[in-house]
C-alpha cells in the first residue's frame, strides 16, 4: 500500500473508531419533543413544562412539550412506543396510562413493560376530591350522602378511561358503592375549567391542578387522597380518615423513551432530571404543589422499572376487585 493510501486507510478507521463517542457526546443536537399524553393546562402537562424547561437549560437543547390527549392518555403514550428511539421523542406521563389502564382495556395498543425504556422518575403527587362550588355539601360525609340519594343526576369528571382521575373517581365510587355518570375529558386542565363553571359535580385529581382553584374559593375541596393531610390544605382531612378507610391514591409522574433508546441517551435526560430535581427553585415550587420529588436513588431508570412493575402489581388486581369491566 503506498503511504499516501496507508495514511487514508488508518484515518479512516480511527475516525469510524471515534464516531459513536464523538455521537453520544453530542446528544442532543436538535429539539427534543415531550409527548404529554393529555391536554395543556392540566397536572401532567404542567409538571412536564416545569422539569422541561429547567431540563433544556441543562441539556442546550429545548424539550419542546407537545400535548396528544384523548382516550385516558393511551393515543399519546402509543406513538411514542411507536417512535424513532433516536433520543428526539420522549414521553411524560404517570402511572394511569402505563399501569391502572391495564385493567381497563381490553386490549391496549403498546405493553408498558416492552415498548418504553424508563428514563426517570419526576415526582408523586397526591389527589383531591373537589366538587363545584354550588354542591350543596361542607364534608365528606354530607357529599357521600348528596352523592348517595342523586346518583341519577350525580356526574363526576375524569380524563378517559384509566387516567389519574378515572382511578381517583372509580375507587371512590366503587368504595361509597355508588353509581355516577362519568364526563370524559382529554385531560383535567379542560374538566378543571368546566368544573369551576358547575358544568358537572366532582372530581378527583392531582393537587398540582387544584390547589390554585380551591385557594381561590372557586371549587371546594372535601377530602384527600394520602393516608397524611397535606400542608397544603390543612383543613380538608384525609379520605381516610372521612369514612372510605383504606382509601389511598397517589400519582407518579415520569419519563421515558421509545424500546431501544440507547444507554448513553437515556442516561443524558436522566442526568438532567436529577441536576433538576435538585434545583432550589424547582424543589420550592414543585413542593409548594405537594409533589413528593424522588431521592436520587429514586430517580434512577431501574428504579423506575421497578416503581412501574410494583404500579402494575398493585392497581391491576385493585380496580378489577372494584368491579369496572374493561373496555
Ligand atoms: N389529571 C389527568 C388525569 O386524570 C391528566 C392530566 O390532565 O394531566 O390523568
């Protein structure tokens, strides 16, 4: 070979030899989008926009959230298990689309199990039963009894089938043994609204969502989710405690990527959500909302394998033993 040739030859393989490195160092290059699975302006979505926008800063690249809601956050959640693992399409949703709505599909287009690759947990959040303004109920007793003697005319608001909020409403209702007409919504920011304009009568959803509305005197809140009362709303007691013993719901909230995105990539995002999740201005703000952000061992992608399998494990057998047949 003449040296000329030699040199190329050598050049050649030392830069194929650097490229995947030279590649992983770079990632991300380019926007990343954030599939939230439900509309703008609720508690997933607002959650999202809160890490993203500390995230991007970390990464130098914008995580862009794009909101597909519709059909409890499974249309969403399906075309990021269906999307290029290149690390440019990730999802931001909670434990609903990937564990409870197993229960309540009779068939579901993507296996949480086999179709996403956990990156990292981004926080809990516990839920409220919030009723609109004109109910005519001050507790949870008077509104098990209001909901009791109305179930006719009764409509409680939830995101679709095996959202947060359709496990929040149908444990509760399976739990007070009452039947309800159930309002779907793309997502709780949309019902939230409609539930401050006494378009339908209940809710339980994410503390993120409510707080503001029931600080405002807008909606009431008559009970929570956690076995604890939150800090947040020191007079409204635990569910628990009000009569459904046992009652107990809380919402995690994560990202994750399509199968096969790669090791280094996933463990770039995941970089930058612990760096995130331990900044003093998000930990203020996220805590001022109740979410329970996860310790860094919590925050690890196995770790969230396991928290989806353990999810998995406990709603499944728990809404199908409440008696909603899937759909
Ligand atoms: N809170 C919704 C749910 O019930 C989701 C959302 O709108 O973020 O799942």
């Amino acid at each position: 070979m003449k040296r000329r040739n030699l040199l190329a030859a050598v050049g050649a393989a030392s830069l194929s030899g650097l490229a995947p490195a030279v590649q992983a160092q770079a990632y991300p290059t380019k926007p990343i989008t954030v599939i939230v699975p439900f509309a703008a302006g609720g508690p997933t979505d607002a959650l999202a926009r809160v890490l993203c926008q500390k995230m991007s800063e970390i990464l130098g690249s914008q995580l862009v959230v794009e909101n597909i809601g519709g059909a409890g956050g499974t249309i969403g959640v399906n075309k990021v298990a269906k999307a290029n693992n290149d690390g440019y399409t990730l999802l931001f949703t909670h434990m609903g689309t990937l564990a409870v709505n197993i229960a309540l599909y009779k068939s579901l287009p993507y296996d949480s199990l086999k179709d996403l690759e956990p990156i990292g947990m981004g926080g809990t959040n516990p839920m409220v039963l919030v009723t609109k303004k004109a109910l005519p109920a001050k507790n949870f007793a008077e509104f098990q009894d209001y909901v009791n003697a109305n179930q006719k005319t009764v409509q409680y608001g939830m995101a679709g089938i095996g959202s947060a909020s359709h496990l929040g409403g149908l444990m509760l209702n399976s739990m007070m043994k009452v039947e309800v007409l159930e309002i779907p919504y793309k997502g709780t920011g949309p019902a939230l609204n409609d539930l401050v304009s006494g378009q339908f009568d209940y809710m339980v959803d994410q503390a993120v969502n409510v707080l503001a509305q029931i600080n405002s005197g807008n909606i009431k809140a008559l009970g929570v989710s956690s076995l604890k009362s939150l800090p947040q709303l020191p007079n409204v007691p635990t569910i628990d405690s009000s009569g459904l013993k046992g009652y107990e719901v809380s919402i995690w909230n994560a990202f994750f990527g399509p199968k096969g995105m790669s090791k280094e990539n996933i463990a770039r995002i995941n970089d930058a959500l612990v760096k995130t999740l331990s900044d003093a201005a998000i930990v203020k703000r996220l805590t001022e909302l109740a979410v329970d952000l996860p310790s860094k061992e919590e925050a690890t992608p196995a770790a969230l394998a396991t928290q989806l399998k353990a999810s998995i494990d406990k709603w499944v057998p728990a809404v199908k033993s409440a008696g909603v047949k899937p759909e």
